[in-house]
C-alpha cells in the first residue's frame, strides 16, 4: 500500500529566468502536475522537480514522475523532459518538449516526442504552434495531437482579439481530422473594470444548427487590491438565455504575502436563496510562505469531512547546488533509524553533507561511506550530497 503523503522536491539554481514570457511558461509547466509547486523567487530557475510516494509495504520511498528543465545559453528554456515511473518492471515513460522562439523571445512553437525511455525513436504526440503580433500578444495558437503514428486525431486553434491592448475575446475551433477543417465551437468575451481587470467573461457557444453563438454562460470576478480575484461567480443557463440552471461561488482568501490560504466553492439553493458550502481547500504556509500542506475537505450538511493531504517538501537552494547535474547514487537502507551507506565504485570516502527539505544543513564531514551515522537526525526526509575525487553525488532518504 502506498502513503498518501505526495514528497514534490524541487531544485532550484541561481541563474535568471528571463523574460515574463518564460517565467510563466515555467510556472504554468508545473502546473501540469498534481499539487504542484509554485515556486517563490523570480531571481531563480527552476531546475527539475521529483513527486516520490511512500510504498508501506516495500518501506521504501518510489519516485512517481521527475521534470527536468534544460536552458539556451540566454536562460530562456529549451526542453522539458518528463519521465513517468511504473511499478513492477522499471518502465520509464518519457515526454519531451522542445521550444523554438522568435527574435523577440516569444515562443512560437513546441514539439513535444514521448515513448519508453532508451528509445532512439521517440514520436511525436503534440504540436503547438503560435502566432504574435507587433506588441507580443498571442493571435493564434494552434495544437495538434497525434496517435503515435505521425498521424493526428484532434486538433484545437484558438484565435484571441484585443481592444486597447486588451483582450477581449478568445475563439475555440475544433479540427475535423477527416474533412481536415476547422469548426466554430466556444467563444468567450471579456470585459474589464476601471482597473483593466477582467471581471465578466460571456461564454457563448456554437449552433451547428442556426450557425450562429448562442449564450452559455458568464462568469462574474471580484479582486482584491492586489488584484488577485476573491470572488468567481459562474451562471450556467438554459438554452432561452434567460434561465439559470446552475449557479456557483468560488472565494479564495489570501496570505499578506499573496499566497492562497483558502479556496471554497458553494451551490445555490434556490428554496432557500442561500449560499450552501460544498468544497473547501486550506493550505498551511512554512516560513518562506510557500505551502506546507493542501487539506481538501468536502461538507455535508454543515460538517467538514475530511477528503485528503498533501505535504509540501522543498529545496530550494540559491548557488548550492552546481548548475551541472549531480550524479546519482543509491543509499541502503532507506528508509533508514541508525545508519545509511553508500555504493560508488573505487570510492571509500567522501565529504558527506545532509540538509533537510528546507535546506538546512545537518550534518558536514568527511566520512566512510560504508557507516554514516544519522542518529543525530530527527525523523524526516534529508537530501544527502556526497563529494569525492571532484564528483559530486546525490541522494534522498528518509530517517525513520
């Protein structure tokens, strides 16, 4: 049975991240995975992150999914590389995406290769392409995703409208992979307050039938000061545009430093005109205001159930690690109550440094890897980087 705690480590270098476009990019590709990490500190570059789970009946940790970040010369990023872990026999399934940009760092396409990781022939599955305009806002994005033969089977183009430098309207067409054309299916129209924040957004959608939109729904937002929205409404209506058939509430409640602290989401009760609270979502922040723990809870009749967590464990080191990789190395036993050791061949000794997911330093000394003793520690996960004939190696373990 595998612990439901996720360990999600993350490695940060000191080097710049240029450009906002790249800076989100980075932000939105780790939000492709579950409970990710959004990382504090735009003096840093996001390097790799690893999601690990607990396996109780093996008593070890087992790595679940890594993604690796590689940089031009100019820190814009040129691939990430996802690698999936299955249990059983090792497989490691491998996605690869590439990025190409124009002279204005703009990235104007991906391409993104996946298959068992040792294959020389990985295929492609996905490609993107985008289209700018003169003052570097998006006007066409076009995805394709292919079936592992080259040939595609779904396609989306979305093309964006701006008024005054804001945009205004997003509009989805769907491929048809046997007529090869494109088909009218959502379009959603923004509106703006005083402060240029987006506060109503009308989402129509396509009548095959007349050829013509026709009103969905409209999503209402309050933001704070900070403009960060505290408030979502969302009206779903029938199809006479005049009726509503769904109406719900999401507010978000924030930290002084801008983190989230609570997200909950309600249902409208129509007999009783009330707001009923349905979902909620606390996060509890560590000292660097990053999240520590995701407590997920579901209400019934008034009463939090308890639904499921999430633990946050960071290294966010700023010039400790090299910019080049570390060597990886295996330690027994892990998870480990006396003592670990390592095996690297043609080595006996090495500087041994432990810190903590904080990154707090526990333990330097140059040692015998064969007894490394860690009775000194606290119960945790420690990340230990050992040093030996100007190789560095690195590992994690869990102290019992």
């Amino acid at each position: 049975m595998k612990h439901s705690i996720l360990l999600v480590i993350c490695i940060m270098s000191s080097a710049l991240l240029t450009g906002q476009n790249n800076q989100n990019l980075a932000k939105n590709l780790t939000k492709n995975i579950n409970d990710s990490v959004d990382f504090r500190g735009e003096d840093q570059r996001l390097d790799s992150i690893s999601v690990f789970s607990f396996d109780e009946d093996e008593g070890m940790l087992e790595s679940e999914f890594s993604l690796i970040f590689e940089y031009n010369t100019d820190q814009s990023l040129h691939k990430s590389i996802n690698r999936e872990y299955f249990s059983g026999p090792k497989i490691y399934w491998v996605e690869e995406t590439e990025f190409f940009y124009d002279a204005n760092g703009n990235i104007l396409r991906e391409e993104t290769y996946a298959g068992q990781e040792g294959d020389p022939n990985l295929k492609i599955i996905r490609e993107i392409d985008r289209v700018f305009n003169g003052d570097n806002q998006i006007l066409e994005s076009t995805e394709i995703l292919f079936n592992g033969s080259e040939v595609p089977f779904y396609g989306e183009l979305i093309e964006y409208t701006y008024e005054d430098g804001l945009q205004i309207e997003e509009e989805l067409h769907l491929r048809d992979v046997f007529e090869n054309v494109w088909n009218p299916f959502t379009k959603w129209k923004h509106s703006y307050n005083s402060n240029d924040e987006n506060n109503l957004t009308i989402v129509e959608l396509y009548n095959e039938n007349t050829n013509t939109y026709e009103f969905e729904s409209e999503l209402h937002k309050t933001y704070n000061s900070n403009n960060q929205i505290t408030e979502l409404e969302e009206r779903n209506y029938f199809w006479d545009a005049s009726t509503i058939s769904e109406f719900k509430l999401s507010t978000y409640t924030y930290h002084s430093s801008g983190q989230l602290l609570e997200e909950a989401n309600f249902d409208w009760l129509p007999t009783t005109s009330e707001w009923i609270p349905k979902l909620r979502t606390d996060y509890e922040l560590n000292d660097c205001d990053n999240p520590l723990k995701k407590l997920d809870y579901v209400i019934e009749n008034g009463a939090d159930i308890f639904e499921g967590q999430s633990d946050y464990h960071y290294s966010i080191f700023s010039g400790l690690f090299d910019t080049e990789p570390l060597e990886k190395v295996n330690v027994l036993p892990n998870p480990a109550q006396s003592y670990v050791q390592l095996k690297i061949a043609e080595v006996d000794e090495a500087k041994i440094t432990i810190y903590d997911t904080e990154g707090r330093k526990f333990y330097s000394e140059q040692t015998s890897i064969d007894y490394i003793d860690i009775e000194m520690l606290p119960s945790g996960t420690f990340i230990l980087i050992a040093e030996a004939s100007n190789v560095k190696y690195q590992t994690l373990f869990v102290k019992l």
